[in-house]
C-alpha cells in the first residue's frame, strides 16, 4: 500500500480497511468480484468493526467488576428462581423500551448480583450505555458531591446513563442527606431509564437504613411501579463453602 494511502485511511479512522487492504483485494481478485461488491464488503467489515469497538467501549465506560452472562448462570441449583418468567424478561427486551425497574431480593451469594450484570451486559451489547455501581459507592460519590457543589452534575450522569445497576442496597446506613440525593436519582430515572436492583433485605426492612419511612414509602413505591420483581428468599447460596478441619 502507497504510504500517502496508508495516511489517509488514518485520518479517516478506517482502521479495518488498512490493516487488511491486501486481503481484501486478494479475496475480491479470486471471488471476481465487481467495485461495487468489493466496496459493499468494506463498508459492511468497517461498520461491523466500529460497532464492537464501540461495545467494547460501553463496556468499559460500565465498570462491571465480572462480565457475567446469562447462558453461564446455574439454573439447575437455583431450583426456587423463577427461570421461565426471567428468560422471558430477559428475551423480549421490553424493559428497556418501557422503562422498567428489575428488583432481585434475597440472601448473600445466591447470584443476584449475577443476574443483574447478565442484563447490564444483554443492554449493552444491543447498543445501550450502561453503569455497574454498588450501593456504597454511590451513596459516598452523593455525598462527595455535596461537598464540592456538585451533586447537579453527578445526577444528571447516572440519570442520562440507559441502564444502571445498583447492587447491594441494604449494607450501610445512609444519612438523611444521602437518603434524598439517592430518591432524586430514582424520581429522575423513574418511568425513564430502567434501573436493575439487588438486595439481601427485603422492603419491609429498607427503613432500618433509609431511617426515613415517608420517603422510604416513596421511594419503594417509585421503584415497584411498572416493575419486575424476583425473589430470591428461598434460594440457596452458590458459594463454596471452605471446608473445616476437624
């Protein structure tokens, strides 16, 4: 390839096409192919590259801590798990056009927060953008914010964000400040963005750490309208246990 070609597919960001322009032409050459299928066959591997580029990128750009997928999720020892009613959440898609909520509700390690990055990962490679953040986390950037006066900026963030995983909610006690910067993050979302929720307690317990019951009540109302909820309480744990010595 002539060197001044070479720097115009560079500026171009036509990245496919430079790294495999011999290929092409010598596939084009024994297939006998016309310019017009020749350029198709490039346009169609550029697009194809640019859209993975892009996945990859959303991928990153989600911070999930463990890229879990569905078809690696072991259904047959979580006999309790309603798998017929998630498959079907999960293959229509519907969540995502109607912004629904996805609640998972139940003990430590029964793969809630498996679950719920499987259909981050399932939003994201289907083209949207996408954030993993645990409760803590989130309710400390809250805080955070209010101290440098930025609290606007950071809701309006994870508000534009299309789906949005909050794992863990229920493992620290929470500040009445940090409570309403948390619900205006969920009344901007709700009916707007889903937002996909795991919990090892159930609502009746969330006052125990909102310590706010109105706005617990509100919130709870908030994230149960229009939602899908799966309860996990009877579901066993699919950590290993470590062996005791005798």
């Amino acid at each position: 390839m002539q060197t001044e070609l070479a720097a115009t597919l560079r500026y171009l960001r036509l990245g496919g096409l430079l790294a495999h322009w011999d290929q092409y032409l010598k596939t084009a050459g024994e297939k006998r192919w016309s310019h017009t299928a020749l350029l198709t066959h490039v346009l169609q591997e550029e697009y194809a590259l640019k859209r993975e580029n892009a996945r990859k990128l959303r991928l990153r750009a989600a911070r999930i801590p463990e890229l879990l997928v569905l078809e690696t999720f072991p259904f047959e020892r979580q006999p309790k798990l309603n798998k017929k009613k998630l498959m079907a959440v999960y293959d229509s898609f519907n969540y995502i056009q109607q912004a629904q909520n996805i609640l998972w509700l139940g003990g430590t390690g029964v793969g809630k927060t498996g679950l719920a990055t499987s259909f981050l990962v399932h939003a994201i490679n289907h083209g949207y953008s996408g954030r993993f953040v645990r409760f803590p986390e989130l309710i400390a950037e809250l805080y955070r914010s209010v101290a440098d006066h930025s609290e606007e900026k950071v809701l309006k963030h994870y508000t534009a964000i299309d789906t949005m995983v909050i794992d863990e909610i229920g493992y620290i006690d929470v500040e009445p400040m940090q409570v309403g910067l948390f619900f205006t993050l969920l009344q901007r979302r709700h009916k707007k963005k889903p937002t996909l929720i795991t919990s090892n307690l159930g609502f009746s317990d969330w006052r125990t750490f909102l310590k706010n019951d109105h706005l617990t009540a509100a919130l709870i109302d908030r994230l149960t309208e229009s939602s899908h909820i799966f309860n996990m309480k009877d579901c066993v744990t699919l950590r290993a246990k470590l062996s005791q010595e005798p």
